[in-house]
C-alpha cells in the first residue's frame, strides 16, 4: 500500500503540519482576495517531491 503525506495548514500560522508534526515555515500561507496562497517549497518538501526555480523563466518545477 501506498503511504500518503498529510499536510495542514492555516491562512497566517506559520506552523503547518506534515503527518501530525509541526514544521515552521518561512512565510505562512496567506489569503489574497479570496485566494489561498501557500510555500510551494513548503508543500513539496511535505510531499517528499523536489522543487526548483527557474530564474530566467521564472517557472517552478515539482518533480518525484
């Protein structure tokens, strides 16, 4: 069987959780009309997923 991450978090708490710890974030997420914003870093290191950045194209890659 597949083993699943769970990730929580809250608009303004810089603490989400990952399968029930807590892990301090850089930036919390945030709401921006009627929008969630969330780390994407953040999000994929929770996933166990790699992220990079693409200055010159500005692109985010997720990847397993």
């Amino acid at each position: 069987m597949e083993r699943r991450n769970i990730i929580s978090m809250q608009i303004d708490n810089a603490v989400m959780k990952v399968n029930g710890k807590d892990i301090t974030l850089d930036v919390p997420p945030q709401l921006i009309d009627d929008r969630s914003f969330v780390p994407v870093r953040a999000v994929a290191n929770g996933l166990n997923v790699y992220v990079d950045w693409l200055d010159k194209t500005q692109i985010v890659l997720i990847y397993s």
